[in-house]
C-alpha cells in the first residue's frame, strides 16, 4: 500500500492591488496626521527651535512657555467663554430642530414636502462667503450684529440643513410598524416616539451634534465679520491676535491652536461611549 501525506493548504500571498490599497492608506494617514503632529510639536518647542530653517521633526527640550503666553494673552478666557456658549447652543438647537423636522419629513405626507427637501439640498450648495453681505444687513436690521445670539442664528442657518438630511435617514430607516406596535399596547404616540424611534436614531444623534459642534467650534468668517467687540470674539478669531505687524509669534500660536481643539477631541472621546450603546440599541427589536 502506498501512503499519501496530505500537505496543508498554502495561505494565499497578498495580491498586488492589497498591497498598493495599504501603501496608499498609510501614506494618506500620515499625511492627515502629520499637521497635527506639527502643530503639537511646535506648541512646545522653544523659541530658538521655532527660527531655525532647519526643520525638527522633534525637540529634546520641551518648554510650556507657549502655552503660559496664550493663556494669559488678551481676551483668551473671553473667546473660550464664547466659544462654548456659541458651539453648544449651536449643537442644542440644531438637534432639537433637525430632529423635529426629519420625523415631520420622514413620518407624514405634507403639501410642499418634496419642496422642502429640494430647498434643503440646494440650501447646502450655497458657501457661506456668499451670504455674508446679505446676513449681516440681515442681522443688523434686527439688532443681532456684533451678539452671540446673532452669530448662533447664523450657525444654524448652515448647520441646519445637513443635519434634517442626516436625521432624516436615521428616522426613514426605523420601520413605522414599530411604533404602531407600540401604540396597540397602550404608549401615546408621543411615548412610542420617546421609547422606539429616540433610541434607533441615537447615533444618528451624535453624528449631527459632532457635526454641529465642529462646524461652529472652527468657524472664522462669520465670526469675524459679525463680532467687532473684542470682548466677544470666539476661538479662532483670538488666535489672529498672535499674527501681527511685528511678526508671527508660532509658538503661542500652535499652542493656542492645540488648546483650541482639545474641547473637540474630549467631546467626541466622551459621546464615542454612546455611539456604541446607541447602536447596541437599535439592534434590539422587541
């Protein structure tokens, strides 16, 4: 008798084209990464680091004197102030509206509903350095030029739009059956809402207000055009105060850039937690 020794099945080598698709994933990662490397990195280099015209991809004496300068540079406690008063009522707002009008648009039929949804699509097309002369005499006829309220109503006139769209998706995709079971057992419709479709459109909820807070947490412009008063500046206009005619002071300035987005990154490491609880959620269908 003859004995046959199986040999075990070879691993196929990766193809060319899975190699290319990897090589071009790291290289478009440290591309997106590497500015903020290079603004961290500057926020704690010393001044005789900033100036050389040798680049230092890396410094051996870190110094927090950058950021002692930005902190206690003009207006800083002002424009973090505003900042957040700003970004957050933005993102409040602006998810309390769009989620509103994404069940209005997604749950009834309504004259003027596809009107509606064709505004929304071409509203989003518009830049916004379009309608800075026709917002601002807008806003000064109402007396909201140089307010914060007034630069939270111009925030939501751009943020708006894509967050309808955003919820509209999330509130289209949760069945209407769902609700009208929960209706047969004895929930109000203002309860089924509450207990059915506010859970499954949970993550679409912290897409929108990540969203709605970057949106208005790095606006310049309006900001800008509409705040005169030093006093009521926001984040990103305060950081111009380090650019002036005597020259550029890029160590104050990457800090406070580096302090700027630091809000940012710890709102979305908090809400990521309910991202995945939001998902866990919508899975689960009684």
């Amino acid at each position: 008798m003859t004995s046959h020794t199986s040999t075990p099945p070879r691993r196929p080598r990766p193809g060319g084209g899975r190699i290319a698709a990897n090589v071009v994933g790291v290289v478009v990662s440290v591309l997106m990464i590497f500015p903020v490397y290079w603004m961290v990195l500057t926020a704690f280099k010393p001044g005789d680091e900033l100036m050389t015209y040798t680049p230092h991809f890396a410094t051996l004496h870190p110094t927090l004197s950058n950021f002692s300068r930005a902190i206690h540079a003009p207006h800083f406690g002002d424009a973090l102030g505003n900042s957040v008063i700003i970004a957050f009522s933005t993102m409040i707002i602006a998810l309390v509206l769009a989620l509103l009008a994404a069940v209005a648009i997604a749950r009834f039929r309504w004259y003027g509903r596809r009107a509606f949804i064709f505004a929304i699509l071409v509203v989003q097309m518009v830049p916004m350095s379009a309608l800075i002369i026709p917002l601002y005499l807008m806003l000064n006829s109402i007396d909201q030029v140089n307010k914060l309220s007034g630069v939270v109503l111009t925030y939501l006139a751009f943020v708006l739009p894509f967050s309808i769209w955003t919820l509209r998706g999330f509130v289209a995709g949760v069945p209407a059956e769902l609700e009208e079971a929960a209706m047969v057992d004895g929930c109000t419709r203002l309860q089924a809402f509450f207990r059915i479709v506010l859970p499954l459109v949970f993550p679409g909820l912290v897409a929108t207000s990540i969203y709605a807070l970057i949106q208005s947490w790095n606006e310049y412009i309006m900001a800008y055009v509409l705040l005169s008063d030093q006093q009521k500046e926001t984040l990103p206009v305060w950081l111009v105060s380090f650019v002036s005619a005597h020259g550029v002071d890029y160590g104050a300035l990457m800090a406070g850039a580096t302090m700027m987005a630091l809000p940012v990154v710890v709102f979305f490491a908090i809400i990521q937690r309910h991202v995945a609880s939001g998902l866990t959620a919508g899975a689960v269908k009684g």
